[in-house]
C-alpha cells in the first residue's frame, strides 16, 4: 500500500521561516516543514498520494538568487512515504455509501475508492432501500447477504487511475478527484470480513 | 527569468547548429526531479512504527504539534489493521520463513504481512490466481512455481503462529 520515492527538490525558503530555524541550528526542521506544505496530502500523478515525509537525505545551497524576495534556494533530496495500492492488493476498507452503479469504499483517509457493479460478487441486486445484496444458493438454500454501510470489506485493487484535471467544471458535477481506485469483491475470501 | 533563459539557450544553440535533446529542455519546466520513483516498498507495519515514532497517536487531538491531521488519520487506519499489533522481529521472521515457499511472490508476501489471513479462504484472496496454479494431479508437469494444497496450509499455519489474533477476538469467535 506504501512506498518510499526519493526525489529531488529545489526547495526556496522564504526569510521568516529561515529565521528561527538558522538561529537554533535547526535548519532541517523548517526545511522538513516546507516539504511538508509542498507536498503532504497532495496527489503526484502516477506516483500516489503523499502520506508523510520520511527523511531528508541532503541539502545544499543556500543561495539568494536576485529577485527572489530574498528567499534562500536549496537542493534538498529526500524521501517521501507515498499511499499507492499495486493491482493485485487486498485492502480492508469501510463501506461508505452506494449508490446505483455500485459501492463506494473509504480507508479514513482516502475515500475515492469504487467497486462498480459488475465487480461484485455475483448474482447481487440493489433492495428497496438502496443497499446490494448477495444472493447466496447453495443445495437448492439461498441466502442473503447485504452489504450494509459502515460494514468492513475486504477487497483487491483491480486499477489506480490518475484521471487529468478538468479544464472547467460545472457547477453541479461531483468534485474532482485526483486518484481513483477500482477494486473488485468477486473471489475467494473477498467481500465483508465477516463473510469468512 | 527562467523561460528567457531557455529560449536564449535555443536560439544560440540553433545558431550553432546543435540539437538540444528534448529531456535537458524538460528539466527546466518540471517542478522536481524524480531520482527514484520507487525506492522500495513499504509494509503497513513500517508506516505505523515510522508514524508512531513521530508521536502520533490514537487519539486525533494528542496528535496536534507533532504530526499533521492528515498523518494522524493514516495512524488511525492503521491502528485498526493488523499492523497494530506486529512487532518489527515477527515481520522479520515470517519474512524469513517464507522464503522456504518457492511460489509465492514477494508482492504475496507483502499482501499476507498487510492482511494476516487466518482462514483458507482469505489466504486465496492474497495469492494471485491461487487456484489455477494449485497443481492437479492429472498434469504431471513439473513447474517451479507449482503450489500444493497443504503448502497453502503450512503457510497458513505459519500466519496463525507468528500473527497470534488477540485473545478478545477469539474469545468473540468461540461464543
């Protein structure tokens, strides 16, 4: 689910951060602080949400360039814990609501993740009251089970999508999302934990 | 500045007569460079001990001054998986053990540290493909990555014995 990425950053720090950091000798903290407003919660296409920055390898520089605001320039290289499932991966998550094309999954901290309908386990149907259920026969007994909301379900990643930002978004349209997760319920072991 | 610069670059290098190749003129306009994009990854365990390290904890509002809201609510996820309870010397171990079983991948492996399965079904739910590659007695070839039923059951035995599930949940389980 996690991983690290190094990268290479040419991070400037305006004055008033530099201040108190320089004269505690604590230079990486107000470093660390601006990588973490640059990049923490943030979506990298490709490369995942970033969950929390791991460390700082290297800085070098320090260099005021003219018409910077008098901000100093550093070359930092570090590492960045970023959350992004690979297909294949089983992840427990929390039914957060359903609608007609399927169920939407949340982890608490990311909540874009869909199991559309014909990834669930099969036969299913939406009831009256909007929630699927699995139709379960077995020697000629059938059982239902429904995949209630606030329900702990286990599912495998099937895609990561990054998808591009929308140029103009009308009003009414769901807001965007930079990384979407589709996953699948239909296999062995899968669906709510306490199927199993 | 920075664009006046490029295009002083292109035209006196056209002058010239040299071709600038397109991946020295990227580095301009990209915001950072990527030196690694995976540098290795991470189990949810990891994440929890490094999180932890950092001071956050459980509850949402302790974790003020030492580590984002953001960071706190992974904290939280993850205090309710199995890394909860992992210890960095049982991940060694079941790391270590695993490696006598020739089938599964390294990804397998991460996906059983992350979930624990502890029935037969949710050890099929972390191996890819786990019914198609159990071997069938009627095929006689002889493939590397061939798995048998009771290597799934050793490796599920070997989950129960090093990822021990607390003593309240199975007491739940019983009743």
């Amino acid at each position: 689910m996690f991983y690290l990425s190094q990268v290479e950053q040419n991070l400037k720090m305006p004055p008033h951060l530099l201040k108190p950091s320089l004269l505690d000798g604590e230079l990486e903290k107000g470093i660390r602080g601006e990588l973490e407003k640059r990049f923490l919660d943030k979506v990298i296409t490709n490369l995942g949400l970033c969950i929390s920055v791991y460390d700082i390898q290297s800085f070098e520089g320090g260099f005021i360039f003219p018409g910077d605001d008098g901000c100093a320039t550093y070359k930092v290289r570090c590492r960045l814990v970023m959350f992004q499932p690979f297909v294949g991966e089983v992840i427990v998550g929390k039914i957060e609501s359903c609608d007609e094309f399927g169920l939407q999954v949340s982890l608490g901290f990311f909540s874009d993740i869909r199991i559309p309908e014909r990834f669930m386990v099969q036969p299913c149907h939406r009831g009256e009251d909007g929630i699927w259920v699995w139709q379960f026969k077995v020697d000629n007994e059938e059982f239902q089970y429904s995949l209630d909301i606030d329900e702990e379900i286990r599912f495998r990643v099937a895609s990561v999508k990054y998808p591009p930002t929308p140029v103009e978004q009308s009003e009414n349209s769901e807001p965007f999302s930079p990384m979407e997760i589709t996953g699948y319920i239909n296999g062995d072991g899968l669906g709510l934990v306490s199927w199993w | 500045m920075i664009y006046a610069l490029i295009s002083h670059i292109c035209y006196f290098t056209f002058n010239m007569g040299i071709i600038l190749r397109t991946s020295e003129l990227k580095k301009y306009y990209l915001v950072f460079v990527r030196e690694k994009a995976n540098a290795g990854n991470l189990t949810n365990f990891e994440v929890f001990d490094f999180l932890r390290s950092r001071g956050a904890t459980s509850d949402p509002m302790g974790c003020i001054g030492s580590v984002s809201p953001s960071e706190c609510k992974v904290f939280g996820y993850l205090s309710g998986s199995p890394a909860y309870m992992q210890t960095r010397e049982s991940v060694n171990e079941f790391l270590r053990k695993a490696d006598n079983f020739k089938f599964i991948t390294s990804f397998e492996k991460l996906n059983i540290v992350n979930s624990t399965p502890t029935v037969m079904p949710a050890l099929y739910a972390t191996i890819k493909d786990c019914d198609k590659r159990i071997a069938k007695e009627e095929e006689q070839i002889a493939k590397e990555n061939q798995l048998e039923e009771d290597q799934l059951q050793e490796l599920l035995e070997l989950v129960k014995e090093i990822f021990p599930q607390p003593a309240e949940e199975q007491e739940e389980l019983s009743q």
